[in-house]
C-alpha cells in the first residue's frame, strides 16, 4: 500500500510539473516506472478520486480540482480562467448583469470565474464547487453536452431531476430535452425568480466550459432580452475563438 501512495504522489508531481503539456498515460507510466497496466489502475483512481482528469478523450492527464484544493490558492483550471476572464467581466459590464464561467466534473459544478455587472443583485459564490447541476443553466448545458455515459453515470448517482427540473421524471424526458439544449446550443430558463441562461464555449470541437447570466426577470423582457441573449452567445464565441 505504502509503495502505491509512493507512486501515486509521484504521478500526482510529474502531471503537476507538466500543465502546459498534459502528459500521456505512456509517458506517466515512463516516469514512474511501471507497468503501463498497472499505471493505468492508479490514474484511473486517481481521476475517479478527482485528484487527475484527462484533457480531452485520448489526450493527457492533468490536476483535477481535489489537487488543487489541497492548496491554500485554488487554482483549478486557471489556464482557462485567466483566458476568459477579460471577456467574461466585458460581458457583465456590457449587459450590467451577472456573469460566470463554470465547468463540470464529476457531476459537480465548479465556477472558475464571476462578475457582476448589477449591483442591485445579490449572487454568493462562496464554495469552490456546488452540486446542483439540474437546477442550473450552466449545469444542465455542461450535462447535455457531458456524452452518453457521462449522462448516464450522473443519472445513476444523482437520480432525475423532479422538481429541480419541469418535473422531469423519466430518463427518455431527460435524454429528449438534454438533446434539445445541444440542438439549439442554449439553455433559457425563466419559469424562476430570475431568468437564467448559458452558451457552451468550445475548445477546437470539445465543450470544455459554460458562460451563464442570472438576470432579473423585470430586466428581461422584450428587446433587452434578445441584446442579452446575443451579448453572452457572442462573448461565448469569443472565448472559444481564442481558445483554438
């Protein structure tokens, strides 16, 4: 056991050492010499334990928000943080709205960034991750764009959404309007005291993050609603542009 921590501590410092290029599985195996088998039993904990996550389908390994929790700084994802934050507070200066950058992992809803444009409105952002995927915009379009045994697993361990979510009470319902959300590539919801929306941002042909607004239903009426709207779609597209 003590040999395993050893090695897992060691994979946990080399990924770490490599931000800017996420290394392989081979390459983890290569450093901590061993078995590629048996490297892939330890990184496959560690991602299930949130301490490592894979960039992209058949890409590298990077830290996972556990990782950088243990820090006193939590800087999980900062490399996409500090990429869209200018254009995130650009936003909410522009709609004088709130604004947030979130990802998902492990079915929880981590928020990377927020500004908030209104000073009238009242959002608390005070824990590094929040589980509440269905009762959120920027938490049902990251699920909807999750893959299918993403979906799944969240479903086997959170249950359906029921009254987080029109009453949805079937897995078909979830899965059709899951598919709705990735056809018009937006969620709007303004059936809660505050109307609230969110775009997917892509990275080459991967979601990798949601950008959000919470608007004041009063606020969000008519032409204003539409100049909303087109303003966060296109800061959404702006950040994905610069992330090619």
């Amino acid at each position: 056991m003590i040999k395993v921590l050893k090695k897992a501590f060691m994979i946990l410092e080399y990924v770490g050492d490599n931000r800017k290029s996420p290394p392989f599985l081979g390459d983890i195996a290569k450093k901590a010499a061993l078995p590629q088998p048996t490297c892939s039993r330890i990184v496959k904990d560690l991602v299930e334990l949130e301490y490592l996550e894979q960039s992209a389908p058949k890409k590298g390994f990077r830290l996972g928000p556990k990782a950088y929790m243990l820090g006193a700084d939590f800087g999980y994802r900062n490399d996409l943080k500090e990429l869209a934050n200018p254009l995130v507070k650009k936003c909410s200066e522009k709609i004088q709205e709130s604004v947030l950058l979130a990802v998902i992992n492990s079915g929880k809803r981590y928020i990377l960034c927020h500004h908030n444009g209104n000073p009238e409105l009242q959002i608390v952002i005070d824990k590094p991750y929040y589980e509440d995927i269905y009762a959120t915009a920027t938490g049902r379009l990251l699920l909807a764009y999750s893959g299918e045994k993403a979906i799944a697993k969240y479903v086997k361990e959170y249950g359906l959404p029921g009254e987080k979510w029109e009453n949805i009470n079937s897995e078909s319902t979830l899965l059709a309007r899951l598919k709705d959300i990735r056809d018009k590539g937006v969620e709007v919801d303004t059936t809660q005291q505050l109307a609230i929306m969110a775009f997917p941002i892509f990275q080459k042909k991967n979601m990798i993050a949601a950008l959000g607004s919470s608007v004041p239903k009063m606020n969000f009426i008519g032409e204003k609603a539409e100049k909303i709207l087109a303003s966060v779609g296109k800061s959404a597209e702006a950040i994905s542009l610069i992330l090619k």
